[in-house]
C-alpha cells in the first residue's frame, strides 16, 4: 500500500451540518482544486478511505463533536493513520484553550478560531497551506538521527579493529622476517654439518667420497648459488610486506580519524522513545528514569494519540502499555506492523502480572520484548539498550 502523501492535495471537510459544510468549502474554493465533504454519520470510513484527504478539516460547532467524529473515524477505519494527513480544528472561542492543549499533545495538529466567523476569512487557506507543506517535507523512509549514530559506531569499531590488525599484520611480518634469517642460517649449518658427515667418512654405506675438497667446494657453491638467493628474496618479500603495512596504515589514518571523530558527534545523538500509557503517575515515572538515561521522550496516553504521534513523528522505539482506553496496545502495535516506515520500529510491551496470554499475543504479533509491571529500572532501562542496539 502506497502511504505518500498524495500528490493532488485533497481537503476533506468534516461536519454533521450541512450549511456550515458549503460554508467552509465556498471560503477555501478559491485557493484549492480539490474539496470533498463528508456529512453522513454512517459514512465516516468510507468518505474518508475513498477521498484520502491531505487535510482533513473537522468544521463541527463544539470540540466534543470534533473529537468524538475523529476517535471514531481512528476505531472505524483501520487504514487513516496509513495515510498521512494533517487535522485542523475549527472551534469557538470558549473552546481554544482545550483544543490548544489537545493539538500540543499531538491528537490533532492545528486549530482556528472559526465559530463565529471573523473578518480573517484567509487564515483557514493560510493554514491548509501550512498543513500541506509540512506533509510535502515529510520524507518516512529517510533513515533516522539514531540510525545514523548506529552505523557512526560501527564505523568506529571497524576503524579500532583496522588499527589493531595493523599492527598486528606488522608484528606477523616481523616475526616471519625473523623466521626466515633463522631458515637460512639453520639450512646453512645443516648443509655445512651433512658436508662434514660424507667429507668424514660417516657414510660408507651411502655414498663414496673421492674428492672431499670438490664436494665441499660444490656444497658451498650450491648454498651460495641455489639457497641463500631463494632466502633473499623470500626477506624482500617480507620487506616489501613490511612497507605496505607502514603505507596502508598511514593510508587509512585520516578515515580511521574521520570515524573517531563522526562517533564522538554520534554520542550526542539521543536515541527517541515513545511512551503510550494511560496512566499519568507511570508516564512520569518512566520519564524521569528515560530522561536520566539520556533519551528523548514522546508520550501518548492511548494507541489512538501514539498512532497521531506516529504520522508525523520517528521515535527509534516504542514503549507501549497493553490495556488502554480508546485503543488498547495490542490493537495499536497490529496497526502501527502495517505501515510501512514504522513496521520495523521496536516495540517493549508493558504488562500487568495478569495478561500472560495478551504477552504471548503481542509476542507473534510482532513486539520484541515485554516488562511487566512493578518493573525493575535496571530491566527496563536493558531491554530498551538491546532492543536498540538489535536494531541498528
């Protein structure tokens, strides 16, 4: 399933009264092509997966409407947070103060102070164009800052393990020049020594000497002539060994520095995690011990706000709890498997003494660890480092 954004722009206009739905799409028709509205309650899903909106513009006249239309837009259609798309908010002025909070916390993306209308009758086009160009500078199969600082590592051990095979190559060549000197100076002696033996007589059975100064003459020549120059050029060739390894690694030293240097950058790079839990006492406990550990915390209190998260955010992994509202996270993490850019993004399932068999399920369905609660930090703080690191 392609999940790009489109490259038409579509604006779906949302709303249970059909006045305010011609309304609002008369004041954007100048600026836009294409403009759908979706009026039917029954209709929900079905307007949504047949327009696949870039904008979707919730034109209700309360926030209450707005948000019950899009939690169950979310519980209806399982394919909305495979397309990307932006939510903007229409909303009364008694209202901005609630749908600030809720677009802060990434359940919806932006508001306007619509109802009653004002003399800025631009700002809703303005902000549709803001909406489109966030999701035109969207690029999911870009690899992420952590994935980066992954490979930055690697490079550096590969760089260490360069180094040392180096000097090691060195100290091998080294020791095979040494093996060599000794080679010829120990054939020398046996040759002199098995020269002497048939010069003396040892022999007799063997071999018959008439001329011993020929023979050692001849032994002599054979070393000089037939050993000593093979020994020679086998202690070049160690040589030349030798001077290769001193220039590969003098070669190598500005990457191997680069490497170093790239790693060093890549340390500063904090690794993202998501945490979706309803409860707000276990969000701040496992903030202040993430926090501690040096990672970026993003938190959802359902599946329903980490999935809003999820179309515009990239964490490295996911710390999931298994019983929420709205959306549990065993319905979350089946809906997060299929999209695309988030299907091999990590996910730690965090679970009560009491749901073994929930764990089981999340297990096959694609989840790579669970801690259950009350959790030891310690284990926590392991399983999201493996995790990561498994990975990279």
């Amino acid at each position: 399933m392609d999940t790009r954004a489109s490259t038409t722009p579509t604006i779906l206009i949302a709303t249970d009264n059909v006045t305010d739905a011609a309304l609002v799409k008369n004041l954007l028709a100048p600026e836009f092509e294409h403009i759908f509205l979706s009026t039917d309650p029954d209709k929900v899903p079905e307007d949504y997966v047949h327009h696949r909106p870039s904008v979707l513009v919730l034109a209700f006249n309360t926030l209450k409407k707005a948000e019950h239309y899009y939690l169950e837009l979310c519980r209806l259609c399982e394919v909305v947070h495979q397309y990307p798309h932006r939510t903007v908010v229409l909303c009364n002025m008694d209202e901005v103060k609630q749908v600030y909070e809720l677009c802060k916390k990434d359940y919806f993306d932006d508001y306007i102070l619509f109802w009653p209308m004002t003399h800025d009758s631009t700002r809703l086009a303005m902000t549709i164009h803001h909406a489109l160009r966030e999701l035109a500078a969207l690029k999911y199969d870009e690899p992420s800052a952590a994935e980066f600082a992954a490979q930055a590592h690697y490079m550096a051990e590969l760089g260490k393990t360069l180094d040392q095979q180096i000097v090691q190559g060195g100290h091998r060549i080294e020791v095979a020049s040494r093996a060599v000197g000794q080679a010829e100076q120990n054939i020398g002696t046996a040759l002199d020594g098995f020269s002497k033996r048939i010069i003396s007589g040892a022999l007799p059975d063997l071999i018959e000497v008439k001329n011993p100064d020929g023979l050692e003459k001849e032994i002599s020549h054979f070393k000089c002539e037939e050993v000593q120059p093979n020994f020679i050029a086998a202690t070049e060739s160690t040589q030349h060994l030798k001077q290769w390894a001193q220039e590969l690694r003098q070669e190598c030293d500005p990457f191997m520095e680069s490497a170093r240097v790239l790693n060093a950058m890549a340390k500063r790079i904090r690794p993202t995690v998501l945490v979706v839990d309803d409860n707000e006492a276990q969000r701040i406990i496992i903030g202040k011990l993430l926090t501690a550990e040096n990672y970026n915390l993003l938190f959802a209190r359902d599946g329903i706000e980490a999935l809003n998260v999820l179309r515009k955010k990239r964490p490295d992994l996911i710390l999931m709890d298994i019983m929420m509202p709205n959306m549990n996270g065993m319905e979350t993490m089946r809906r997060l498997k299929v999209i695309p850019y988030l299907s091999n993004t990590p996910v730690i399932m965090i679970t009560g003494k009491s749901e073994g068999k929930v764990v089981v399920e999340c297990m096959k369905a694609g989840a790579v660890d669970f801690v259950v609660k009350p959790f030891v930090h310690a284990t926590l703080i392991d399983k999201i480092a493996r995790a990561l690191n498994a990975t990279c």
